[in-house]
C-alpha cells in the first residue's frame, strides 16, 4: 500500500524541456508583425540546442525548411521572417547557407534562455530564501526606467507602456515593419498627399532607409517622428516637381547649365526627342568642343 502511494506521489516531469520567454517580448517590434513571425521565431528557439554538441553551439542549429515544414506557415512566409531576422537593423539571428539547408544561430540566446538574467519574483514566504534571492536581484535584475532596445526599437519601457496604451491603434508599416504610425497620423498624412497609393511609396521608402540605417529607428519618446519624416518626403517631391514644372515652363535659351542639363536628362529618360538647339547642347556636355 505504501508502495503504491509513493508511485502515485512521484513528480512527473514534462518531456522535451522548455524554452524562456520575456514578458517585454509583448511590446517589441516582431509582436507587431503578422502572427506567422512569432510562430517562426519560436519553432527555431525550440529547435535550437540548449546546450553544445560536436556539431552545433549552444543557441544554433541546422534547418531544411524545404523538408521540414512548420504547421500553417508557407515557405514563402519563412523567407521572409528569415530576411527581417537577420537584416542588419534587427539581427536577432545569423544565417549560414549550407548545400541543403540552412544554419541558423539565434544572437543572445545566452543572456534570454538564461533564468539568472530575470528579475526574480518577491513572493517567497521563507525568509532565507527571500534574501537569497534579493541578493541575487541585485545582480541580475532590470531596472525599468532604464532604456532599453528591444530589436529595432529604442525607448524606454515606462514611456511605451504609457505611449501603448493610450495609442491602442499604433502599429509598424513598411516591408521591414520598422515604420511606427497611429492611424490617427496616418489619416493626417493622407490628408495632406491626398493620395494613399504615394504615400504607401513613402512608407517604403522610409522602410528601407531605416533597415539602411541612412534613417532613425522608432523611438516612444519621440512618437511622431516617421510621420515627421514622411512629411518631409512629400515636402522634398513635392518641391522637386515644382522646380521641374518651373524649368519646363521656361523656354530652353533661358535656362542656367544646371537646369539645361536636368531638363535634357529628364527627357532623355522619357525618350523624348530633343529639339537641334538641345541636341548640339546636349554633343557639347557629352563630348566637348
């Protein structure tokens, strides 16, 4: 009888382990994303080793997406996960193509599949214990007024939490999902291009121009400022396409070298043929005297 009673005590453990989530991973860029990007992002922290072997380090491991699908997620979807992943602006993995597959190695792996780098819970009733663990927090534990860079975005936690849950509507645009909007400012934008399909164009280009690096990651403490620098493309086109209306306007004797030399590019990009006047001008800057 007591036999039994310590089979029916004995603890049971859940096969094939686990992985560590953050809570802050909620409110990083890929929660933001569509939904297949975060069922990507954990099949490979699943799938990685937890530990070193003769093949593969920690964190790494060797993937054939071609054979080895995951649940209701298409091929076509991975490559893309794969591509923002790894792009120089978020580089929460690192890629290494092999003949039939793929390595991947997910970056920090280390520091979040680590329970020591988590502020430890205070409800502890033994007192000993919660010393033990207070001392241990002092170590390893976040402080979350301190700013931090969760993927491609910088803030700081207390100002996104704020900036959230007073913006429920704020999302990432753009081919990297690294342009941060409300729809209020998305209405505003639309209002002031009048035209949504050009302004799609600047949210890509915008897009493209941060995972470039040649523009500002989103930052919460400064919430309007992608809409600022849309504006200030539509502002740049807009005022380059006066300045071409103005030189077309004017007749070609008239016009600076600067503007002779703008108007000729313009049209021979178009195909358009050039008048005698403008082809003898257009032999001399091409070929000289």
């Amino acid at each position: 009888m007591a036999e039994t009673e310590n089979l029916n005590n004995k603890k049971e453990y859940i096969r094939d382990g686990c992985i560590l989530l953050a809570r802050h991973i909620l409110s990083s860029e890929i929660w933001y994303k569509p939904a297949y990007y975060f069922k990507i992002f954990s099949y490979i922290l699943m799938k990685v080793n937890h530990e070193d072997n003769q093949m593969f380090e920690r964190g790494s491991n060797y993937f054939n997406f071609s054979a080895e699908r995951i649940p209701g997620v298409r091929l076509i979807e991975i490559y893309r996960f794969l591509k923002w992943a790894r792009s120089e602006q978020v580089k929460i993995i690192a890629t290494q193509k092999t003949t039939r597959g793929i390595i991947i190695k997910v970056n920090n792996y280390n520091i979040y599949q680590d329970i020591k780098n988590y502020k430890m819970s205070d409800r502890m009733t033994d007192k000993s214990q919660t010393e033990k663990r207070q001392e241990s927090d002092k170590d390893y534990s976040i402080n979350n007024n301190e700013e931090l860079k969760i993927n491609n975005i910088t803030t700081t936690s207390t100002t996104e939490e704020k900036f959230l849950k007073e913006n429920s509507d704020f999302k990432f645009l753009g081919e990297y999902h690294n342009v941060g909007l409300t729809e209020k400012q998305i209405r505003k934008l639309e209002c002031m291009i009048l035209n949504r399909k050009k302004l799609d164009q600047y949210i890509e280009e915008l897009s493209e121009n941060i995972a470039e690096k040649k523009e500002k990651n989103f930052d919460f403490e400064y919430p309007n400022m992608h809409e600022v620098r849309i504006k200030k493309y539509w502002l740049k086109d807009k005022n380059g396409r006066k300045t071409t209306q103005t030189t077309q306007n004017k007749p070609f004797s008239e016009m600076t070298d600067d503007e002779k030399k703008k108007y000729l590019k313009n049209k021979k990009s178009k195909g358009e043929n050039l008048t005698p006047e403008e082809k003898e001008y257009y032999a001399d800057i091409t070929y000289g005297d």
